[in-house]
C-alpha cells in the first residue's frame, strides 16, 4: 500500500494538476483585487480634445461610405470623442500603446470591463410584465410605420459595422434625413417581405442594424407606428425578455458613459 501511494505521489501528471490548481486559486484569488485597482484607476479626470484635422479626416474617411447630402459632422465628433475618452482610459490602466491594432483590441477590453461593471440579475416574471405593459405598443400589431432609412450597397462586413457604430451616436434629424411614412403593404412592394418582419419586431427610438432589403440593405430608425390590438403577454414573453436584458444593458453601458465623459471633458477649440 505504501509502494502505491508514493509511486503516485512521485507522479509527474500529479504533480502538474496540484500546480495548476494552485495557480488558479491564487489566480481567483486576485483577480477581484486587480478589477478593484481598475476601477479605482477609472475614477481619475484626464481632459480630452479633437483637433480640427482629426475631425475632417475622419469625417472624410465617413463620407465615401455615405450618401454625399447626408451630415455627418456631428456623429463623427460624438463617436471621436466616445473612442477618445475610452482610450483615454485604457491609457491610465496601461492596456494600450500607440498601435492601431492594439487600439481595436483595447476598445473593446474597455466595453468588456464597462459591462462587467453591472451584473446582470434576470429578471423577475413581474419585471417583465412591467416592462410589457410600459412598452405596449411594442409588442402590438402594426398598422404602418413613420421611419428614417439609409440604403446601403457594396459596402464590405467591417465597413456596414462602422457606419452602424456611427450612428448609434446620433438621431436622424442631425443628418438632414427625410422622414417617411408607410403602410405594411408599402413596405413589402418597396423593400421585401424580410424586411417588412424585421420591422414589425422592432423597437423604435433606435438605430437598427443593417436589413436586407431587395437592393442592397437599409439601416433604418423608427420614428413612430401606428398600431391595433397588443400581443398577449405569453405570446411574446421571449420577445420581452430579450428587450429587457438589451435595454437594461444600454443604460448600465450609457451611465458608465456620462460618467466617464464628466471624467474626461471634451475640450473645445
């Protein structure tokens, strides 16, 4: 018996398991720490500014993925300043150097570390209810929608992501986009029928990702529907549950936001 137990003792695979259990307790053990340093770290203020080069560059840069009557100054500027103030503090948790890659990649450690901030609980039955009755027109039967729309062709995967994350910083009115009306038929004929369900699922007040439509694909903001009878509740419970995780997340990710921009003030030339 003895034999046994040191033969297994003396086990090479033994030994390399203990350790890396080790490491993990200690691993675990000071990562908690290390997420309190970060964030101790993200309470300091650091000024921010946009030159006017910058800006017209970028802008540019904008403006041959975009339709030529549409103005978009003032999404550059605010989408600018929100990778500014993140890499900002990415600097002051040493993440970054000056490195267009290594920026990609901060980036998005900086939204990874702002959404882990909030842990998301689920949500009760009684959560959801609310959150149905408080967007009931939402998850009701649409009789024709009021919206703003940008067609998009030929454009590549990563190209259609940057015009989307663009214009999640603006409203449609800020670039000079008409308003227009349609009725469900209207839009089956104009854009197609997965395009049209798309829609009919849809929250408005909100940029949408890119749809398919029948000659190219639309980002599409909706202004306002007009609507009949709501869905029951059970009927679209999945529906609501996924609205509700989404727009809680958009307001935790929104607050760290107005926190960090009053952290790193935008200075005006």
């Amino acid at each position: 018996m003895k034999t046994v137990i040191y033969n297994v003792l003396r086990e090479p695979l033994l030994h390399f398991l203990l350790l890396g259990t080790i490491l993990y307790i200690i691993y675990s053990a000071l990562q908690p720490q290390r997420e309190k340093e970060q964030l101790k770290t993200l309470q300091q203020s650091h000024p921010v500014s946009i030159s006017k080069e910058e800006l017209s560059l970028n802008q540019k840069q904008y403006e041959l993925l975009f339709d030529k009557n549409i103005n978009i100054k003032e999404a550059v500027q605010k989408e600018l300043y929100k990778k500014k103030v993140l890499l900002k503090a990415a600097e002051a948790l040493k993440l970054t150097q000056n490195d267009p890659t290594i920026e990609k990649i901060v980036l998005q450690k900086m939204y990874a570390i702002l959404n882990a901030k909030n842990k998301e609980s689920e949500p009760s039955e009684v959560e959801l209810e609310k959150f149905y009755k408080k967007h009931l027109k939402d998850y009701s039967k649409k009789e024709s929608l009021s919206l703003f729309h940008i067609h998009i062709d030929k454009l590549t995967k990563e190209q259609v992501k940057r015009l989307y994350q663009l214009l999640q910083n603006t409203n449609p009115t800020e670039l000079n986009l008409k308003k227009e009306q349609f009725s469900i038929d209207d839009l089956n004929k104009k854009f197609g029928k997965y395009f049209t369900q798309q829609l009919l699922i849809a929250p408005k007040g909100e940029w949408l990702d890119a749809i398919p439509s029948k000659n190219g694909s639309e980002f599409v903001y909706i202004n306002d529907y007009t609507t009949t009878q709501a869905y029951p509740f059970e009927d679209v419970e999945e529906r609501v549950y996924r609205d509700f995780k989404k727009a809680r997340r958009k307001e935790n990710l929104n607050k760290e936001f107005q926190r960090l921009y009053k952290l790193y003030p935008q200075q005006k030339e």
